[in-house]
C-alpha cells in the first residue's frame, strides 16, 4: 500500500450569509474530492494541543505523528524559524536561533499587508540583502528567501520570548504587538505577565530588545530603497518594514521512517512545510512553477506526486493557496482555489492512478481553518477524508466541515490521525 496526504492549507472556514449560511468548501463546485470522499470515512481532527500557538507548524507537526511540545522541549512556540531555516540550506551552529523575517507593509503606524502585498522574490532579495549590509553583524545574518518570507538568524539568543505572527494581525498598531520576553510565573505570554513579574532570563529581555531595534530601523531605511520607491510608482504596497517572529533552535525529531516504517518525500512550495520534510528526513521534491499563491502549478504537484509514488511509500502533498486567498479576505478567491485544487490537482491526481503499481491510500484534509472574515488561524476541528481500497466508506457524498460530523472516524487529535491513516503503531 502506498499513502498520498494531500493538505489544503487554510481550505476550512465557518457559514457565511453571503454563501447561504454555507462554508466555502461547501459552496465550491469540487466533484473530484466530493466523489472521492464518497468512497471514504471521513472524521473531524483537532490539530492545534491547547497548549501551543495556533500556526502551521503546529498544525503540520500533528498531522505528521509529532507531537509539538516534545519537538520543542515543553517550549509553547511556533518553532517555524528553524524549519524555514533547514529548507535554505541555512546552518545553526550551537545557540543559535532563528526568525522567520515577513517583508510588511505598515500604514499609519498598523500593519497593512503581512506580505508587502505579496513581493516578488527578485524584488525581495534585494531589499533583505540591503538590510545584511546596513544592520547584519557578527551576531546578526538576514538570509533571503522567497517573496516576503525570510530568515533572519542571531548567535545567542533565547527562545523564550512571545512574538505575534503578522498574518493575525492586520490593522493593528504594530507597537502593540513588538516582541516581549516570556516572564516568570506566568501561564502564557508576555502581555498577560502579572504585576511585578521578572523575563524568565536577561536573555529573553535582550533578545526581544534586539528584535524591537531591527524592526524600528528596517522602518527607517527601507522607504527609501530604489525597490520600494519603484514600487509605489507603479501603485504597488513598498516593502517599508520587517516583521521578526518565530523564534526557534533545532526540534528533536525522529525520522519519519524510523517512526511509521515509512519512506517519505514531500511536495510544497512553502519553506515551512520543506523544513518539516527534511527534518522528518523525508525527500523534498520542487516542482517549477509552483508558487505558494493562487497561481501555482497545480498539474505540476500532481504529476510530481504520482511519479513520487512510484518510489516512495508516504507521499506528503501541501498546497498553500487556501491559506493565502484566506489571509487577504478574498472569498471569492478562496472558493476557485478550492476549484481549481479539485480540477487540476486532484481531477489530475486521480486521472493518473492507474499507472501506480500498488494500491493507494489517500486522505484530504485542511491543516486548520482559516476564515475569509476573521482572516487568521483559528482553532478548532478540521475535516479529514481517508480512502483506502477495499475499505468500507461511510457513504457520505460530500467532503466539507458539516459532512465530516457524520463520518465513523468521530473526533480524533494529534497523533491518533496518521496512525489511523498509515494503518501502522507507533515505534
């Protein structure tokens, strides 16, 4: 048995009016996956431990076996930094610690874009290689990345710091949301710390301190970069800031195979999802063209999964638009890439089946929700599908968050959905 996981990054939502009280995995026209799980059982997955962040590493983690405080020592962070980091080819030395760094957009002292309305890498790097050169040190090192996703990577620095994700907060005062390190006796984060409460280090104090400085001065010497100044002559958002968030060190994390019996590949355009694969020691295969945003090469993934499934027993299939369509508020947006995802992904997906040897197990399933309306991660559980051959399905005609109530799988959390996919105990 071969095992395809396809994950539709943000596709889940809530009812809107707008939709006829329907979420948009509902309202979009998505016969593939509806037929699909048609042959399936379906369930609901909480992917988010109450205890840890609501982002996509999180998320991810779960979804994949691993449980997301033990990766991180009992640390309750996000832990993208480092994975984004791995998928650059960056190398952390002993105490290092690493940031993912958004080119933002920021409007009257609120962030306006978390994307500096989505740059271009060509433009990007530029931007990321004049900030090196004006405020990189012996300890300091920006590395570019893709669009307006970045590293930024400090020698001996603490983790123990609260840093907001920018996706979660457009239209808020930026000040507001500046770094602050976690403090002794408290139950969450920075913000919430008591009266007369202490950082949990001097290191915690310094680093979030150090972090505030770097994203103070980007707002003073980008806005006059020759890019930004193109840009807003071409009636384009300037990249006028950075947003450094993220913090984390290298995860314990066991292979993929070495957990499940295994081999793996992975298939995403996101440095977060790349960095997990590698850290799981699986294959990460890139596909051209694919892009991370609504126009990526949805046929290209699909042909790339199948070919991988020729070799390998996991295949691990990521598609981030929903997510993207998501985070802009564009419900018309996210509905066609749901569309889209089913025509030319998995209509492409299935069409080509026939040429695996072995059977395959296929599930389908967002990694959270992400609402076009409140336009962040929010918690709660998500729908999941499991197909495998010569399995039972539960008859249920649709695949959307109403329809996953009635599926024989129930409610399961974290680690309980892989096993339940993979068929397989935990080592």
């Amino acid at each position: 048995m071969r095992y395809l996981l396809i994950v539709l990054d943000g596709a889940a939502d809530f009812p809107l009016p707008e939709l006829g009280n329907k979420t948009p995995l509902q309202s979009a026209k998505k016969p593939n996956i509806d037929k699909l799980a048609s042959k399936s059982r379906l369930g609901l997955l909480k992917t988010f431990p109450d205890e840890m962040p609501s982002g996509s590493t999180t998320a991810n983690l779960s979804i994949l076996g691993y449980n997301p405080i033990e990766c991180f020592e009992g640390k309750k962070i996000e832990g993208r930094g480092f994975f984004e980091a791995v998928s650059l080819g960056i190398k952390l030395g002993k105490g290092d610690v690493a940031f993912r760094c958004n080119l933002i957009n920021v409007k009257d002292g609120k962030i306006n874009s978390h994307s500096a309305g989505d740059i271009s890498s060509e433009e990007a790097k530029q931007l990321i290689q004049f900030l090196n050169e004006k405020l990189g040190s012996s300890q300091i090192k920006f590395y570019p990345g893709l669009s307006y996703r970045h590293i930024l990577v400090v020698k001996n620095a603490s983790v123990d710091i609260e840093c907001a994700q920018p996706h979660d907060h457009v239209n808020e005062s930026f000040k507001q949301l500046l770094a602050k390190p976690f403090f002794q006796r408290e139950k969450s984060f920075g913000k919430d710390a008591p009266d007369g409460a202490k950082p949990l280090s001097e290191g915690a104090k310094k680093t979030a301190d150090l972090l505030n400085k770097l994203v103070l001065d980007s707002m003073l010497l980008l806005p006059m970069h020759p890019v930004n100044l193109q840009r807003e002559a071409q009636g384009k958002l300037p990249a006028n800031g950075i947003w450094l968030w993220s913090a984390s060190q290298k995860p314990r994390m066991r292979p993929f195979k070495e957990k499940f019996g295994l081999s793996g590949a992975a298939i995403s355009a996101v440095d977060l999802i790349q960095g997990i694969a590698k850290t799981a020691g699986m294959d990460v295969i890139k596909v051209e063209g694919a892009t991370g945003l609504w126009d990526t090469n949805y046929e290209g993934k699909a042909k790339a999964a199948l070919r991988a499934l020729q070799g390998k027993q996991f295949v691990f299939l990521h598609v981030e638009a929903a997510d993207e369509a998501s985070h802009e508020g564009n419900l018309q947006l996210k509905i066609k890439v749901i569309e889209d995802i089913d025509k030319r992904l998995i209509g492409t997906i299935l069409d080509g089946l026939g040429a695996i040897k072995d059977e395959v197990a296929i599930s389908i399933l967002p990694d959270h929700a992400t609402p076009v309306k409140q336009r962040i991660h929010v918690r709660g559980n998500v729908p999941f599908m499991i197909f495998k051959p010569g399995e039972k399905p539960d008859g249920i005609k649709s695949f959307d968050e109403e329809a996953a109530k009635k599926g024989s799988l129930g409610s399961l959390e974290g680690q309980e959905f892989i096993l339940s996919f993979v068929g397989k105990k935990k080592k």
